[in-house]
C-alpha cells in the first residue's frame, strides 16, 4: 500500500535528511540538554525531597530535546554530501561526449 500518492504535493517536498555534521550536532544537543535537565531535576527533586518532580523536569527535558534534535531542522543540513554519479548516469554521459567528439571530427573532415 503506497500512501505517498495521497499526500500533496507541500508535504512530498519537505526535507527528510540530515546531513553527518548535522546528525554529530543534534547527537550533542540532545546529550547536553538531557544532562542539563536531568541534574537540574535531580537538584530539584532533593530539594523539594519529591522523586516524581525530578522525572517531571527529566520528561521535559526529553520533549525539548526531541523537538529540537528529531526533526530535520535547516540547521542540520548545512554541509550536504558531493555523491558520486551513478554507473549508469556516468556511461550515458561518458557515451554522449563520445558521440559528440566523434561528430565533431566528422564535421571536420
């Protein structure tokens, strides 16, 4: 079952990918933002003596984390990829300056 074709056009255009320097930062943010809320919490939490408010502010802290590191933010694709041209695609173009070299000399003659 293909849902693809009963999205619109808007939401096929959306970017899906994130690049490796992207992925290296959004690893980071997630990793500190979590530290951050969890010793904030557990300060918190010996304060207040109460477990549950730790992991409220450590469960924040999760969604915070994931809606900013989860969804492939424009930050994250600054440095795309140079992928090298497929086989095929290089022997179509490899075979068209051939013919065209080999036109051009017959032009010549």
């Amino acid at each position: 079952m293909d849902l693809q074709k009963y999205l619109p056009e808007s939401i096929k255009k959306l970017p899906v990918h994130m690049d490796f320097n992207g992925q290296k930062k959004a690893e980071k943010m997630f990793q500190l933002i979590i530290i951050t809320f969890a010793t904030v919490g557990f300060i918190w939490g010996y304060i207040c003596q109460q477990f549950s408010q730790t992991m409220y502010i450590l469960i924040a802290g999760f969604v915070i984390s994931c809606l900013l590191t989860l969804p492939p933010w424009p930050m994250f694709r600054n440095t795309p990829l140079n992928w090298q041209k497929s086989r095929v695609e290089a022997e179509e173009i490899g075979s068209t300056s051939a013919q065209q070299s080999s036109q051009k000399s017959k032009k010549k003659k």
